[in-house]
C-alpha cells in the first residue's frame, strides 16, 4: 500500500508539472529538463514498452501528416527566401521550437505516464482523476493570490525573475489578472484551463465519481483571474456537457449538482466584486465591447482592422513562412502583429497549409471517435469544437494544459488501452475504492489438474504457494497419475492448508478440471497446467483487473518457455476492456488479444456454475469447445498487459504430435457455429473462425507429415470457401495471398510452410 501510495503522489506531482510546466530553472522552460529527465527513463526501464508502441500503424498515419506539413512548410520558407529574399530565422525557430515543445518534449511526457501507470496497474480514469487534483493544486494556488495579495506579489517576483518575460511588471495585467504559477498565464493558459474545467464534468457524465464534481468551482476560479478566453472554452463544454446529459436522460440526476455550481458560481463573483473589482470589471468590459464601442476587451481583437490584415495573394496561397504574433520582432518589419490564431496559420504557411492542419487535426478526431471504447464521444466534440473556437484567438497548437490532456487521451486510444483497471462504472455498479481494499476478502480457487508431470509439479505448485495474494483455495487434482505425482500432492498438502488434493481415476484434462470446478468454493476461479507456472503476481493482478471492472473474466499475456528454460515473449497485447461480443470477435480472428487458451485467465466461478459449462469430457482442443460459452455469458472481459503466466512447450505433450483427436476441433468449430446460429454479428467472424481453424490443421498436417485422407478434404472445404476468404474485409491480405497459394499449388504451399517453420526454429 505504502508503494501505491508513492505512486499516485508521483504522479500527480509529475502531472502538475507536465502541465504547467512552472519556471523551475532561470530562462529554461521546465518542460525540457522534465523531457529529458523522462527519455532517459524511458530508455532505461521502458524500452521494450515504447517500441511496441511505435509499431503502432494510426502513429504512422499521423506522422506522414505532420511530415507532410513540414515539408510544406520548409517549402513556403524556401520559395520566399527565393522570390522575395525574406528569411525570418529567428521566427522560424521559434515556431519550431514550440512546435517541438508540444510533439516531441510532452508527446514523450504523456507516454510516460501511460507507460508508468501500466506497469503499476494504475487505470485510464486514476489518470484522469490525477489531473484534476493537479489542476486543483493551480486552483489552490490561484485561490491563495486572491486572498493574499503578498503571496501574488512573490509569485509575480518569482515568474519575472525565471522567465524574463516583461509582462509580469505590466501594472493594468497584474491588478486584473495572473493569479496562478505557470509558465504561461496568457490564453494558451485559459484555453487549457477551460478544458481542465470541464474535465470532470465529462468524466462523471462516463461514469467516474461524482465527488470530482466539486472541483470545478475551483477551476473555475482559475479561468475567472487569468483569463477571458478561457471562460469561453468552458462556456463550450458546459453546454455540450448540458446537452448530453438531456440526450442521455440524465438531466434529473444532477440537478442538485448543478444547484451547487449555481450557488459556487455566486459566491465566486461576489467575492470578486468585493475583494477585486478590477477583475470584475476587466471581464464585464470584455463582454460588453460585443456590444459597445470603445470597450477594451476581445472585441477589439476580433474586430480590429490589424488583427484581419493578410498577406498578398502569394502570400495567402503559399504563405510567407513565418507568422506575425510578435516573434521574433516582426512588429518593427511588418509595423502591426495579430494573435489570431488561423490568420498566423495563413501567413505562415497559407491556405495549402492550412488546410493540412485542418485535416490533421479532423483526422485525430474521427479516430478517436471510431476507436472510442470508454464512452468519450462527447469530450472529443468538445476537444474538436475548443480548437476551432481557440484558433480564432490565438494559436492553439503551441505547449498548454488542454494539448497535454488531448495528447494524453489519444496517445490512450493508440495504445489501444485502458492501463490493467480499466473503466470502472462507480455510480451504475455502486463499486468504490473500499470493494478495491477488501479484495483480500475475495476467495480465489486455482484449479491444477495434474498426470505424468512430476518433473514440473515442484514449480508449478510453489509459484502457486508463494502468490503474493494469498486468500487461495489450492486444488490439486490427481487424474490417476502413474507416476510420483500422487505423493508429491499429498507432501504439499501437509505442507500448506490451502492445498486440497482429489485423487480420482484417469478420465483426461478436461475431465480434472469439471471435477476441479465442482470441488471448488472460491467466487473467482482459475486454471493451471501442471507442467506451466506463474507470476507471483498472477493472482493479484488478474483479480485486480476483474474487481476493478466488475468483469466476469481477466485475461494477462504469457510467456512461451522450452525444457531448457529459454523463455520468449510472444507479441504484445495491450490492455483493454471488451464487451461480450466484443471478446467473441477477438477470439473469432487473427489477433486473438484475449485467446481461446483456457489458462492465463481467472473466472467467476458463477459462470460455470450459473451456466451449467463444463469441459469436454475425452476431448482435446477443449478450450475451442468451452471458452466462447464463458464469453457469451460473460458481462465484461479484461485484458491485462502484463506477462504472467509461463506456458512450457513441452516436446512429448498433446499439442506436439498430430493425430486423428486433432480432428476434435473440426467438431468445436461445428458446435460453436451451432450455438450462435441466429447471431447475424458474429456471422462473418465465425466463417473467418471456420477458415482459421482448417488452415491451422492443414499446417500441422504439414508439419507433422500427416497424409491421411483427412488432409485432402479439409483442403477441399478451404477450397470451397475461397471466394468468401477473398473478398472478407476481415482477413489479411497476408493470410488471403496463404489461402490463394494453398488452392494454387499444394507442393508449393508445403515447401514454404516447412522453409518458414526452418527459419522459426
């Protein structure tokens, strides 16, 4: 407890920082000593982790976009310095720079955090909950400039002396506004402070607790002293929060709620009224300069002859290569500046330009909404909404708090994750963090079905034995083992009183674990091949994942182990939660991220009881026959990253010969198409499972040298069903050039299957 402890202050301070990148260090951003300091870790303890994530195919998409846009934009620089000799180097690295700032220095920070919170199963929403309470420290920290006008002064002191930055001693800002510690409080800062603002709101709408509610009068006390256009951003997401809670039918639930913001709302602004009228006034100003001349306020940005002014028709077209918000002392060369954000983008890089950023940032969004698996819809319209209304302004794409909450929600969706929690529904399911710390309570039957495996028993069993989750319920069932293995059994069990041993005659694996399940108490439940052994985590973080998503089933990654001990990892599956068909489709196609194994996997016993599933009885391949039963009647199914169960690929086992049980499988299949018969869904995915299954025969067929008449009629099925494999959207086009081969030329086909198993080997 006291390490997880460790883990969330980290993490919240590391959030907070990453955010504000408060000045730390004189005249350097702290955005890139934290960069720095967190490749390194990354490089060191991370580096597996971050290359799987860069073999993501959307992270290549995306960057061929952005590449596409610097090509054009060097381009623009370029075709200037050539026709009009213009070369603003300054400016051009400064944009360079802060364009830096954002994809590279907090695009590694975020990844940072997804990887860290994977790795000590820390979930999706515990992220989220992080960065409101590091909001909240900013609004703390805005709340105590307010009322302590010493306190603002040292503050102001300290971001002048770090910063440089000579509008810390303009006397009209500091009356009315920087009341915060960040390295920016301008509207880079209020955009991302909106956002941040309305962060819980979405959250609760997607089910996290309601308690974080009550931290958004303090953020929004942070928009209302730094900043208008902030207030602006959150205006946004409130309505479209409002709106998606009436579509919802939600609305009645949060009227008490919403009686609260009202009332919090109310004080805010009195307190303002008395204790800071400018403030007061500066915001009452800038609305009214809509509406009435000569009012200083956003008006005169948005309407102001200076702020519009383009370039010429070259200019608009190809851009001019760099922007006019001031940089670099353009204001002295172009005698004006503007800080609207898609007029800079023009002067920039023009219309051509423009554009491409248009469809990059749409890209990201129709991704997210396509890949939405947490129920966000909503937050990413108002993502998408926020970045065109900010644009409007100011440049949106520069370092802030609301691209750093953006990055971390789509650097979520690549990794295809929710870190090993997942989303945990607490209001619908009523599961808290108190259900979490009671887990213990939570009895557990391992189920270990033993026959001619005394050479492994020893460490499967004592991997068992020492679980750091020790609430077990050890059953270990002898299925008439000729061997040493019944006394090896009975030792543990006088050994260890959680240990149960059920010595019954011979009747095969799947028989060992039905009579396993029904000798079994635990609520969860889970099965280990006696010739296999585990994590000393396995337990923990399997239930974990299960009682944190009140899932039926949790899945975790293996490891594949020869005799000699060489362990392998297979490819990595990252987390993710799944719907019941969800996990049926997974385990009908290719990827199989959660696969049709019966082990690595922990069950609620109900559903084999509840159900009446069992295993097949003198049948191999009995996984085929049992696990789309449990994903049927299962609410939820968790996969988890981690790698804890050690799958031995033992020389002399069932799976290392070919014989006529094989064909058990082609049995499954028929009975699995049976049970789901009228499920027009899963139609396509089961015809993809049927193909699946006969080319996996026919390449053991090959491997084993099998030539019975088997190998010939299974060829013809696939023959039968080529058309359907072709024109599938679901099948590889690897997998569709395998089929086409195969009906071409089955010498052909042998010879290369057998050259790959070589280079495998």
């Amino acid at each position: 407890m006291k390490k997880e402890k460790y883990y969330n202050i980290f993490l919240i301070i590391y959030i907070f920082i990453l955010l504000y990148a408060p000045p730390l260090i004189k005249s350097v951003n702290t955005l890139i000593p934290l960069f720095i300091a967190t490749l390194i870790v990354l490089l060191l303890k991370y580096k597996n982790d971050v290359i799987n994530f860069f073999k993501n195919k959307e992270l290549y998409k995306l960057a061929k976009i952005l590449l596409v846009y610097f090509l054009w934009y060097f381009f623009s620089i370029l075709l200037n310095f050539l026709i009009y000799g213009n070369l603003h180097l300054y400016n051009i690295v400064i944009n360079l720079y802060s364009i830096g700032l954002v994809i590279i220095c907090a695009g590694v920070c975020c990844l940072f955090i997804h990887l860290f919170a994977k790795r000590h199963n820390i979930s999706f929403n515990k992220i989220i909950e992080y960065i409101i309470i590091a909001a909240s420290i900013q609004g703390i920290i805005c709340l105590l400039s307010f009322l302590l006008p010493p306190f603002k002064k040292l503050l102001i002191n300290i971001l002048y002396y770090l910063s440089g930055n000579e509008l810390y001693l303009n006397k009209y800002h500091i009356s009315r506004r920087f009341c915060g510690y960040a390295n920016s409080l301008l509207d880079d800062f209020g955009f991302g402070s909106g956002i941040l603002a309305c962060l819980p709101l979405f959250y609760c709408l997607n089910g996290g607790s309601k308690k974080y509610l009550f931290f958004v009068p303090l953020l929004l006390l942070i928009i209302i002293m730094n900043s208008r256009t902030g207030l602006i951003i959150f205006a946004l997401g409130f309505i479209i929060w409002i709106i998606e809670l009436i579509r919802n039918k939600q609305f009645q639930n949060y009227k008490k709620l919403l009686s609260y913001f009202s009332i919090s709302l109310c004080i805010i602004i009195l307190l303002i009224l008395i204790f800071k009228r400018d403030t007061a006034s500066w915001i009452i100003d800038d609305f009214l300069s809509f509406f009435i001349r000569n009012k200083k306020g956003t008006a005169d940005v948005l309407f102001g002859y200076n702020f519009w002014r383009l370039p010429n028709l070259f200019g608009i077209i190809f851009g001019t290569g760099y922007f006019i918000a001031g940089f670099g002392g353009l204001v002295n060369t172009l005698k004006f500046t503007s800080d609207v954000g898609y007029i800079n983008e023009i002067w920039k890089t023009g219309i051509l330009g423009l554009l491409i950023v248009v469809y990059f940032v749409y890209y990201i969004y129709n991704y997210l909404i396509k890949s939405d698996k947490y129920n966000y819809k909503s937050l990413y319209h108002f993502f998408l909404i926020s970045i065109i209304v900010g644009n409007i302004k100011f440049i949106v794409f520069v370092y802030n708090p609301g691209i750093v909450i953006m990055l971390l929600f789509i650097i979520n969706e690549l990794m295809n994750v929710d870190n090993s929690d997942f989303t945990v529904n607490y209001d619908k399911n009523e599961f808290n963090n108190k259900k979490l710390k009671s887990k213990k309570d939570t009895l557990v039957s391992v189920v270990v079905p033993i026959y001619k495996v005394e050479r492994y028993l020893d460490k499967c069993v004592n991997s068992i034995i020492n679980q750091t989750y020790s609430n077990l319920e050890i059953v270990l069932v002898d299925d008439g083992s000729p061997d040493n293995c019944p006394v090896i059994c009975d030792e543990y069990a006088k050994k260890d009183s959680r240990i149960r041993v059920i010595h019954k005659a011979n009747g095969g694996l799947s028989d060992a674990r039905n009579v396993g399940i029904e000798n079994s108490e635990g609520e969860y439940i889970c099965f280990i091949d006696s010739d296999d052994y585990v994590h000393e985590d396995y337990i923990s973080k399997l239930l974990t994942g299960a009682l944190n998503n009140d899932a039926d089933i949790c899945v975790c990654n293996f490891y594949y182990v020869n005799e000699k001990g060489k362990i392998w990892e297979r490819k990595q599956k990252y987390a993710k939660v799944f719907s019941s068909t969800e996990a049926l489709k997974d385990i009908f196609t290719t990827d199989q991220n959660t696969e049709i194994v019966v082990w690595n996997k922990i069950y609620k016993r109900d559903l084999f009881i509840k159900y009446n599933i069992r295993f097949p009885k003198g049948k191999i391949h009995e996984d085929n026959f049992t696990t789309y039963k449990l994903y049927d009647k299962a609410n939820k199914v968790v996969l988890i990253s981690d790698n804890l169960y050690y799958y031995l690929q033992r020389e002399n086992s069932i799976m290392s010969v070919f014989d006529e049980r094989r064909f058990d499988l082609l049995q499954a299949v028929d009975e699995t198409k049976t049970y789901f018969k009228n499920n027009k869904v899963l139609k396509p995915y089961l015809m993809y499972y049927e193909v699946l299954m006969l080319l996996f025969l026919f390449n053991n067929m090959i491997k084993f040298n099998y030539n019975g008449k088997m190998r010939q009629e299974i060829k013809n099925i696939i023959k039968n069903k080529k058309k359907f494999i072709l024109d599938s959207p679901l099948i590889s086009k690897a997998k569709k050039d395998m089929i086409w081969l195969l009906c071409f030329s089955e010498k052909l086909y042998s010879l290369l299957y057998k050259m790959v198993l070589i280079i495998r080997n």
